[in-house]
C-alpha cells in the first residue's frame, strides 16, 4: 500500500481507519486483495442504499452502456433524463403530493447545497442563510459557511460570511424553548440579525452526531418560517432515499419544504448524481445561470429510474427499513444498559443510529476494533464521540444481526483494554 503514501494527498482519509486494498463488493459485503470480506455498515457514507452492485440496478445499466446510448450531456435533452423524470414524478412526488421543478445542479451534494443556496438568494434578494448547531451540508466555500465543525470551516481558508447558526433540536437541553431566541431576534429590529432568505436544516445530522429532529420541532420550525417569509430547505443528502423509512426525511413530520436537496443514494448505485427541488414559482433561473460539466450523467438516471422501481413503487421499503431500525434500536440499546459507564445515549432512526460514548476516545478504538473482526462503521460528532451505523437498507436479517454481534464484541474488547 506504499503508493497510496507515496502519491496520495494527505487529505485521505477514511483509508486510514481501514488499511487494506479493497476490490469486489455486492450487497452488504466487501471484500479486499486478500480475499478478507467486511461487512458494510458505512455504505459509501450513505451513497449505498441498495447495496453494492445491486444486481436490478446493474442491468439496465450494463445494457445501456453496451447500447452506445449517451452518457455526458450536460443539460440537453435525453432520453434517459426524460425517463428519470417522468418515473421520478410519478413514483415519488406525484403519490406525496408534491409539486416540485427538478434541477440538475452537478453530481454531488453539495452542488445541490450550492444552488438551492444561490437560489433562495436570488428568489428572495437576502443574503442571510440561517442553519443549525453541528449541522453538515458539504465542503465548498457555501455550504461550508452554514456547517458547523471548526476543523472543516477552518479548511475554507477564508472568512465564511453570510451565515447564521440557531440552536438544534435540543442543544440546549430543554432548558430554552424551542425557536425562543430565533422568532424572538427576527420580531426585533435591534436585534443584529438581517432577514434571512433562508433557512437550511439536515432532519437528522448524520456528521453532526446523529441528532435527530422531533416532528414537533420540525414542524415548528416550519411555521416560523412560514410566519416570517423565510424560505425553508431540507438538506435530504444522505438522510433521503429511504435512510430514515420515508423516501425524504421529512415526510413523518408533515411539513412541505421549499427546497430539498438530493443527492447520495439517488442514483442508487453509488454513480454521481444530485437534484435540486423546488417550488415551481421559486425557478427564476436565467438559463445557464447555474451549470456544471457534469450535471447530465445519463448512466444515474438509468440507475435511478431502476432504483424507483425496484424499490420505491410500494410501501415495502419502508415498512422493512422501519422495521429493521426497530431491531438495531433494541440491539444498541442492549450494548448500552450493558456499558452504561461508557455509553451517553442511542440515537437514530430508520436504519442511521449512533451510539455516543462518553469519552470521545473510545469511538474510533471501537470502530477500529469492529474492522479487526470484519465491520466498517465509521465515527461522527464534532469530537468523533459517536460510533454511526449506516448499513445498506437491503441489507439481510442475518447480516444485520452479525453486524450488531460485532457491535456488541467491539466494545466489551475496547472497555476490557481500558480497565486493564
């Protein structure tokens, strides 16, 4: 592995944590060049919803490819764009009532930040973006100015403006009551803060530590912006597509955002893929005025397409989801009546769940000790405190419970080496 240190940027990082050479991968499993395999519960940061090289999707997507049809377009129409669309609108949005115009911004997240930033600025003429303690939504120079971790704001290398950061759901421990300071600052003129053109919220942080937003709060969330004529966006990158249950995260919430941004899973088989949506009067875009090389990458929208109806054209996906996020819920918090010293709190929802340990150290000890015997997982939390859990959402009853045995293992080694 002597190239990768040779040539290889510093800035690698989660190989770090896993040193070896992987090569294959279907499902839940990946395997190396020693022929050792893993099971995944990282599922490319939540890009792998339907597992590695689901064979549904692969199919399509090898005949497609074979048939010399088009791949890079940028934004001329295609076939496969038009079926991606018609699909996304039937099985998606036309069912949950949702009357949403579909940009293609780029093929990552956080181009989907990028744009339904710059569009609620232009939409409304404010600056002001208000997001939320811990939150994460990308690492360019806007989505950076409204995420919370210190180390990734300092990588900017330049003042990050124009932003404004609220308490999240529970930040503050009850104490406040919710959204107190926020409504309280926009009805006062002298308060400082200048009227947002929007506010940004991830329904549940992933990076930031598996905090998950009440309904409640969300829908709370949403009246004040309602109240104030402040656009709302749900940052749905890694927690849409089914994460949480729902295709997007804020369906159990009720709420209608303005904006949503897409990305990860979308294209359901790990190619780049991101879509900005928005209601039809926010699209004031002159044409070309948001672009990107590689905002038409036909080969996801065939993938996409055999994702939605694969697995989105019934209520099966969520049903099974919410019934395994039940099952890792009892497992977690199993582990932690057994490690109530070391163990602060079991969070999540869907099948995204953390578990927060009490001393910052021990997460990437236990992550580490789960690869020794076969698991990825990865940490988040701006101190690394939270041991996260992202397994494939096809992943099988029997993996699944291997994966939380491992679980249970790594932290019974971990905290035995530390009372050593």
């Amino acid at each position: 592995m002597d190239v990768f240190a040779r040539l290889e940027s510093e800035v690698r990082g989660y190989c770090r944590g896993w040193p070896t050479v992987f090569t294959t991968a279907r499902g839940s499993h990946i395997t190396d060049e020693n022929g050792k395999t893993y099971l995944d519960f990282f599922a490319g940061a939540g890009t792998l919803n339907y597992g590695h090289n689901n064979a549904e999707l692969k199919r399509p997507l090898m005949d497609y490819l074979a048939g010399d049809s088009i791949v890079h377009s940028l934004d001329m129409y295609t076939d496969a764009k038009r079926t991606f669309l018609e699909r996304f609108n039937e099985v998606v949005l036309a069912p949950r009532g949702l009357n949403y115009k579909v940009q293609f911004p780029g093929p990552a997240g956080n181009h989907s930040v990028e744009a339904a930033l710059k569009l609620a600025r232009k939409y409304t003429g404010r600056e002001t973006i208000v997001s939320f303690t811990n939150a994460f939504h990308g690492m360019t120079l806007g989505a950076l100015a409204v995420t919370g971790n210190s180390m990734k704001r300092t990588g900017a290398g330049v003042p990050l403006g124009h932003g404004v950061a609220m308490p999240y759901d529970n930040y503050l421990d009850g104490r406040t009551p919710d959204f107190l300071l926020f409504d309280t600052m926009l009805d006062d003129s002298g308060s400082g803060l200048d009227k947002p053109a929007a506010v940004i919220v991830e329904t549940v942080q992933g990076e930031g530590g598996i905090n998950v937003a009440s309904p409640e709060w969300l829908r709370l969330l949403a009246d004040l912006c309602k109240r104030h004529d402040i656009l709302l966006i749900v940052d749905d990158v890694q927690m849409g597509c089914g994460r949480t249950g729902p295709f997007f995260s804020f369906e159990e919430a009720g709420i209608t955002p303005d904006i949503v941004c897409l990305s990860k899973s979308l294209s359901g088989y790990g190619l780049p893929f991101a879509v900005t949506l928005m209601r039809p009067e926010l699209d004031v875009w002159e044409p070309g005025e948001h672009n990107g090389t590689f905002r038409g990458f036909n080969p996801a929208f065939v993938t996409a397409t055999a994702a939605l109806d694969e697995f989105w054209s019934g209520e099966g996906m969520e049903k099974q989801t919410l019934a395994m996020g039940e099952q890792v819920e009892r497992a977690l918090n199993e582990i932690a009546l057994e490690h109530a010293g070391a163990i602060d709190a079991v969070r999540g929802r869907g099948l995204v769940w953390g578990l927060v340990m009490k001393d910052p150290e021990m997460a990437p000890k236990i992550c580490a000790e789960a690869f020794m015997r076969g698991l990825l997982m990865e940490t988040s939390g701006p101190e690394g405190e939270v041991v996260k859990l992202l397994p494939p959402l096809t992943v099988t009853e029997a993996d699944l419970a291997r994966g939380l045995q491992i679980i249970a293992e790594s932290v019974r080694a971990v905290r035995a080496a530390v009372t050593v």
